[in-house]
C-alpha cells in the first residue's frame, strides 16, 4: 500500500473540558483562527491527498455536527453516540476496509508528512495497528509510550519516556478484527495489540502538533497563531 485511501476523524466526544462552549455547540465546531477544529483537519487531509475517503464519527449533538461536516463533503458519517470510541472498527461498514486508515481526533491540529508515514508503515511490515508519536509538551496530557525496536511494550501516564500518544494512528480494521476480540475502548484494543506484540510505534513524528482539550488550551493556540 504507497498511499492512504481513507481517514476517519473522531469527534463524538462530550467535551466537557471546554464548557460552557460545548452546551451550544459540539467541541470539532469550535472555532480557531476562522475555522472550525474539524474544518482544519479535513481541509488538511483534502489538500494532501487528492480522492481520499474522510469519515467523521459523532455523537453529542450529533445532528449539528452531521450536517457542519457535509459541508466539506466526507465520505460517511458514522453515528457512535452512546458508544466507546474503537466501536466503528468492528460496527460500521469500516470493518470490512482491508487497508490502512489513518485516524486522528477531532481536537488535533497538526502537520502530517503522509508519504513518510505510509513508509514507515509499509516498512515495519504493514501492522493492524501504528501509532504516531510525539514529543511531550508542557500542559498537554498524554499517554508515555514505551518501545523496544519501535513494538510497543507499554502506555502509562505514570513511566515517563521521552515520547508520547498524539492521538493519531494508522490501523487496518480487518487485520485488527483478526486478532483482537471485539472492543468499543482504544485502550482495551491497544492493551490487547501489546500483549501480542502487534502494537507498533512509528518513527515519523508531526511536523506540528497541538491538541485542544480546554477552553485555555485554544486560546492558547490562537495566541500562538496571532504572534505569527
């Protein structure tokens, strides 16, 4: 596989960190210098990769959230609500794509370079499941990956490394449904993937990367934006 075919961007969640925002309006529609979160992750996508198939899962106030990303014309909206955020791999019609998907979450602003992580891929062996890493940031949470020969042997928020969880991944949904048993929690799948040795670390990082979990946390992005 020399490229990515499809991309699915979670953003059924709550956001209860971004309150009292998220009462009106779901956290991917909140907005960052003049665009929706999930407006940047699409157009990125739309503008690295010519025909590729986005999917959007969501869940609160799904409606709106629906008929916000329609708009940039996706490929499907997967409704998720009430569901844990691995469900789609073994529930929707995605389960049955036998090729990498890369996926991201709705809260992340980043700059991907695709034709070095679908390398990356295809050279530890095309993996049911590759996550992305990142450079620790301070006042951004996340899970410290270890890895020996980039196999994951553990993520933990207590053993520090010098790496962790973007929240971004590249996961085939047939080859993961072949040797995990059916989940709807990403860190029960992972957990899964680690004691099989089957839970890979990629060693292609974002060239920029961000998440906005807090109502701080995005005026702090849009101040870094407005120094530029």
């Amino acid at each position: 596989m020399n490229r990515i075919n499809h991309a699915l961007i979670m953003a059924a969640g709550r956001g209860m960190r971004m309150l009292p925002l998220t009462d009106q309006i779901p956290k991917a529609m909140a907005e960052v210098d003049g665009n929706s979160l999930i407006y940047h992750g699409i157009d990125k996508l739309m503008s690295k990769i010519s025909n590729i198939q986005i999917h959007i899962t969501v869940g609160y106030k799904k409606a709106l959230l629906a008929s916000h990303v329609i708009e940039r014309n996706v490929s499907s909206v997967i409704n998720t609500e009430g569901k844990g955020n691995a469900w789609w791999i073994y529930n929707s019609l995605l389960k049955n794509v036998d090729e990498p998907i890369l996926v991201l979450t709705c809260d992340n602003i980043t700059d991907l370079n695709l034709d070095l992580i679908v390398k990356d891929y295809h050279d530890l062996n095309e993996p049911a499941c590759m996550i992305i890493p990142v450079k620790p940031i301070k006042g951004l949470e996340g899970d410290f990956i270890s890895h020996n020969n980039h196999t994951v042997t553990s993520l933990s928020r207590e053993v520090e490394t010098n790496i962790y969880c973007s929240g971004i991944q590249v996961l085939n949904p047939v080859k993961l449904r072949k040797i995990t048993n059916q989940t709807e929690d990403f860190n029960l799948v992972w957990k899964q993937l680690i004691a099989q040795n089957e839970l890979k670390c990629s060693r292609i990082y974002p060239d920029n990367w961000f998440a906005i979990d807090t109502l701080h946390q995005l005026e702090q992005y849009q101040g870094l934006i407005e120094k530029k």
